[in-house]
C-alpha cells in the first residue's frame, strides 16, 4: 500500500527531527543554528566566484555518459557554462545542504558523505564547506579531471576523496560507512532502486539517503513511489524535487512533503553587507518614526504607517487584508511605505517586495511566511464591507536604533561603507 506524504510547511512539523532538518532547509536566518566563521564565509565566496566563472567559461568537455543520458545535451561534447546552468545544484540547494551539514555536524560522532555524480565538483565543493568527511564518485574520467582542477583553485582538494568509475562497480567495492549519501547521477528507475537497495547495508545506523530528482520522469516517480513503499524507510521528506530516505529507531512513521519557502535564503556573500546596510536603514526609520512622535491610532483604511509604540520600542508596521472574491481567497500584504526609501540596498527590500508581490493562496500561507520573516500580528478585526467579511491584520516588525542613512550620500555609501 501506499504510504499517503502529508504536505507541511517546515514550520508545521511536530517532530523535533524533521523540524530540525526543515527549518536548515527552507527556514529564515535566525531559524538556523549554524555558526558562519570567517572561513566558511571566504570559502563559500569562492566557490561562488567559481560558479560564476564557469557560467562565462568557453570550456568544453568531452563526455563519458554513464548515466540516463541528457534532456539538455545532444552531443559527447559538452560546454562547461551549459553544464553550469542545467546540471549541478543551484546555489540555494547548495546552501540548503550545507547547513544542514553543519546542524548535524555538531550532533554528530561520525560525520562522513558521499555524492554519487560529482560533475564539476561545485556542490561537492560546498559539502567540503562543512567540514565532513567528502567522498564523491564520478563515472567520467574528463569530469573528475575537471572537478579536481576547480577543487585546486579552490584550495579544497585535500578534503575530498575523488573516485572515477560507475556507480555499480564503485558500489561493490565499496566497504560504506557513510552517515549521508546524495545520489545525484543515474535517475534511472531500476538503477536508482538497485543503488538505495545496496545502501541500505552500507549506511551507518541513522544515515540518510537524498536521491534528486525524484520527478524528473515517469520511471523517477515509479522509484520514489517504490521506496515509499518500503517499510525499511520509515521516514521520509520530499523536497525540492529530491526525497530524503531515513531508517529511524524510534521515530514515528511519517512521510512529508516538505513545501518550498517563498522567500530566497540571504545571499550568503552579501551577509556582512545586508546587515550593515539593513542597521542603516533602521536607524533611518527609526529616526524618522520618532520624529513623528508617538502615534495612538493606526489608520486602517489607508496605507500602513510606522511609529513609536508605547513602550518606546521603534516599530514599523504593515497591513494585511485577506477577503474572498468568488470564493477565492485574495491576500494582500502591504507594508509602511518607508519600505520603499530603503531603495538604496536592493537586498535589503527583497524579502518584503516579495512578500508584498506574492501571491499567496491562503492567510495561513501568509502568516507562515510573515511570522519567519520576523513580522508579527499585532491585531486583527473583521469588517463587514460590501463585497463581503475581510479580515484586517496589523503587522509589526521591530526596529533597532541606528544612525540615519543621508539621501545625498554617494552611491558608493551602499556597498556599507560608513558615509
Ligand atoms: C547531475 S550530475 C552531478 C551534479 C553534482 N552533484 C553537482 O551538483 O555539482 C550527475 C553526474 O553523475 C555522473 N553519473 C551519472 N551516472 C553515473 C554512473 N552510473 N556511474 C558514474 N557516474 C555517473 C555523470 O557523469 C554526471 O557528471
């Protein structure tokens, strides 16, 4: 029979493991316990420089294709920008992954990952990031020739252990021992299953499977629905277009979709400066909120304005309506318009614009989003208008006290410099 996945946000989960491996997934900044040091800053830096170098590059490489063959490439050769694009992880996977390598870093004695499909080596790049124990194979030798070259400029060659050969023939070689394998090569329905089949004798107690692209075809879906099935798997997550596989003593079974955050993590490179450019702008409404004076009332109808509450805690607030037209529920979050002044930064207004431009289908969709952005719901009344009931919530985000941001400051003051 087949087990029934249960949709959730991460916010959702009641298990205190899968919630802690959601919120390092999709969560907000101050959701993740992870520790970003300088090191780990500088190295993940580079390995996006490195990305973005080899989406410009001219190189091409002369493929061996072990796997299921490509929707993308026609050709053996195949141009390293393309392979950039199409093929590997996207940055915010990436970034994903390694946090919570990190998470489980610090829970963990044994700490060892394998990638199966290392292509250019930049996720495995990302994996070496954290401090695990990397392996990674690939069945193209002119690949992994490629992959070693980017880990040396890198300066992450040392921490990898590349191998070259198929999956099977490494497979059967292999002695196991790893706490985490990412199968992301050979989306095959048999294959896949014959590989997570191997591994379950190959995993250490407590180890996981993330197979990608479990709906990248007809005989994808028939694999992951295969696994679902197998009671070894007692829980299960999909995500992202790729399901993680756990054998867990003494968890409850489940199985959960685990759905995406509407938001785009902080860019990790521009951290340092979000966080200086976002005090900047804080201060800048802070400044200008208590010059206005303390305000006892919020207009309701018009647009949502900031101010000093009470307790002399700088606010800045916004308004969220939700209503039903054809019974359809319409969600409209807008915030003080000072948002707009922060245009000096364009990271800094990103999540709000979003969150104001977004669609969302339900007001729970939106409450999950706006409270792990940090916005909390200081009211809520419901009126009775002509269309019919619409609901009115007052959103509020605090603001810390900082110096005000000059309107006629070079441009150059944007990148955090002090001005
Ligand atoms: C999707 S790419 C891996 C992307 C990489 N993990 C990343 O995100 O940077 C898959 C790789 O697996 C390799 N591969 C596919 N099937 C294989 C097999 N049966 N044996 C060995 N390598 C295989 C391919 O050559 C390809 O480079």
């Amino acid at each position: 029979m087949k087990r029934k996945e249960k949709k959730t946000y991460w916010r959702g989960i009641h298990s205190p493991f899968f919630f802690d491996l959601a919120r390092h997934l999709e969560g907000g900044g101050r959701y993740v316990d992870v520790v970003y040091d300088k090191g780990l800053v500088k190295a993940l830096e580079q390995i996006e420089g490195l990305r973005q170098n080899l989406r410009r590059s001219s190189d091409c490489i002369e493929v061996h294709d072990c796997g299921a063959g490509s929707r993308v490439f026609k050709s053996k050769s195949r141009e390293v920008r393309k392979i950039t694009r199409y093929v590997i992880q996207s940055k915010r996977v990436a970034f994903s992954l390694l946090r919570v390598l990190l998470f489980w870093r610090a829970h963990r004695r044994s700490v060892k990952i394998l990638e199966m499909g290392t292509s250019l080596g930049l996720t495995t790049a990302y994996l070496a990031a954290s401090g695990w124990e990397v392996e990674t194979w690939e069945g193209c030798q002119q690949t992994a020739n490629y992959a070693r070259k980017n880990w040396k400029g890198l300066g992450c060659e040392g921490q990898i252990n590349s191998k070259v050969g198929t999956f099977k023939r490494l497979m059967e070689e292999s002695q196991g021992g790893w706490d985490v394998v990412f199968l992301d090569g050979h989306h095959d329905r048999d294959a896949t299953l014959a590989y997570v089949e191997c591994l379950k004798t190959k995993l250490n107690p407590g180890g996981a499977i993330l197979v990608d692209d479990i709906v990248w075809s007809k005989g994808m879906k028939e694999a992951w629905s295969k696994l679902l099935e197998d009671s070894h798997w007692n829980a299960t997550m999909t995500w992202r277009g790729k399901g993680w596989l756990f054998n867990r003593d003494g968890e409850i079974e489940q199985h959960l979709k685990l759905r995406k955050s509407y938001i785009s993590l902080s860019k990790f490179n521009n951290m340092k400066l979000f966080t200086i450019v976002f005090a900047a702008i804080t201060l800048l409404m802070s400044t200008q909120v208590q010059a206005q004076g303390t305000k006892e009332q919020m207009k309701t109808k018009s647009n949502a304005e900031s101010s000093t509450s009470a307790s002399g805690a700088s606010k800045i607030f916004g308004e969220m309506l939700v209503f039903e037209i054809n019974g359809k529920t319409v969600v409209k979050v807008s915030f003080d318009p000072i948002l707009g002044r922060m245009g000096a930064d364009k990271d800094a207004l990103m999540a709000s614009q979003q969150i104001g431009d977004f669609k969302f289908t339900s007001m729970g969709q939106a409450l999950n989003v706006l409270s792990s952005h940090g916005w909390m719901v200081e009211h809520v009344w419901t009126t009775l208008e002509r269309s019919g009931a619409v609901q009115h919530f007052i959103l509020s985000h605090d603001v810390a006290k900082l110096t005000p941001v000059s309107p006629w400051l070079s441009k150059n003051t944007k990148k955090g410099t002090k001005g």
